[in-house]
C-alpha cells in the first residue's frame, strides 16, 4: 500500500503540474508593467503594496513577488479571482484580481517573475521593531534542511528546492521571502484559513508546527542564500516566459 500511495502522489502531481503549466503559457511583461506600476481601472498599482522593486513589505505583511514563478503566480492571482484562496492580510487581492482579465493576470504573473531573483532579506532589527517575534535562525536551518521526522515535518528542502529558491511550477519561492509574510502564511496554512495548496501538502505540514517552529524556520529562509557554498551558479529553475 506505501508503494501505491507513492505512485499515486507522483501520478497526482505531475497531472498539476501539466494543469499549471498549461495555464497563460504566454504573457506580455511590457502590459505587466503597466498594470504594476500604474494599475488599470479600479484595480491600484501593485507597487503600492508589494514595493517598486516587487520585494515586498514587512510592515505591510506583503510578500515579495520578484523572481517568484511565473506559473505559480498566476495560480495565485486565479486563486484569488475566483475565492479559492481568501486575501486576509490587505484584504483587497481578491477584488483586485476580479478586476483584472485573465490576459492581465498572466501578463502580471509574467512581469513579477522577470525582476530580479538575487537574494534580499529582511531587515530583523525592523522586523523585531514592528513588534514581531523572531526565531533562531540556526534552528530554522535544521527544519529547512531536515524537518523534524518525529513531529511528522518533512524537510522544507524535499518540495522547495535547496534552500527553498523553488521548484517550479508547483513549488513557490520562499527563500528570500518577507519574514512577516512567511510566518502568516504558514499560520494560515495551519488554521486553516488558507488553503489552496497541492493535495493539501501545506496544510499537513503546518499543522505539526509549533509558533516556534514558525518564527525559526521564517528566520533562517528569509536570509537563506540561493547558492551552495563555492558554486555561484543557480539551477534555472523556473520555466521561460
């Protein structure tokens, strides 16, 4: 049965990842761009929120969208034009998505995931400033690398790539990430309150969790180099747009 159960989870997600690879397979970054930095309609431009450089914001709990992958991203966006996933950080990604047209998410999504993919941490000493709890980094490491088998967490590391710099198209970038917006959302994926993740792999993991847990492995990914050590070169990871 663990056999069968195996081959039916690889069986699973390859059939997502063929579905998200087929999703807006072409965008146009130049009307991603504008929609970016100037909005269209009623939907604001998406700087306002998420920065001019796409790095997000900590005081904002925003996340950083820059390098992220593409196919992932317009997931997101769909996600969030038809209510599967539920905006309660801003509270305006779902209307602003809504207003959006398909072309526009995709050419968007495709913008974002052309910025940059080098790595920018969060500032902790801003972060403990906002007044929120931090962890230690070293222990983050461990769960990163290795999970924690006796508590039923799985490495970071066996779905998001090395360091968590992604593994596309399923598997998002959460190594250089927004300290504030990785705690958040590994909170949601545990209450619940999120929930659109292949097979529910988020939800199971988070739920093993402790608020400890969190803030370690947030700290530890947030500043988590894209490279190993003496190799300068990175994967491409992520498919052309």
């Amino acid at each position: 049965m663990h056999l069968i159960t195996k081959v039916s989870t690889v069986a699973t997600l390859f059939a997502a990842s063929a579905a998200f690879a087929a999703v807006g397979s072409q965008g146009n970054i130049e009307n991603g761009k504008n929609i970016y930095m100037n909005g269209k309609g009623d939907v604001p431009a998406c700087n306002s929120c998420h920065g001019q450089d796409a790095m997000g914001d900590d005081a904002l709990g925003t996340p950083r969208l820059a390098g992220q992958g593409y196919v992932f991203l317009v997931k997101q966006l769909e996600d969030y034009a038809t209510d599967k996933r539920m905006d309660t950080t801003m509270y305006i990604m779902n209307t602003n998505a809504k207003g959006l047209s398909a072309q526009d998410r995709v050419d968007v999504s495709a913008y974002a995931a052309s910025l940059s993919k080098e790595l920018v941490s969060s500032d902790m000493a801003q972060v403990k400033e906002l007044g929120n709890p931090v962890g230690v980094r070293h222990l983050g490491k461990g769960i990163v690398m290795y999970g924690a088998v006796s508590r039923g967490i799985p490495s970071c590391y066996s779905c998001h790539g090395f360091n968590g710099r992604g593994a596309a198209p399923i598997y998002p970038m959460i190594g250089g990430q927004k300290y504030v917006y990785l705690v958040s959302q590994m909170k949601k994926w545990r209450d619940g309150s999120r929930a659109n993740d292949a097979m529910g792999q988020m939800q199971a993991v988070a739920k093993n969790l402790t608020d400890e847990d969190i803030y370690n492995v947030a700290t530890y990914l947030t500043s988590a180099p894209r490279t190993t050590m003496g190799n300068s070169r990175v994967p491409g990871d992520y498919p052309d747009h």
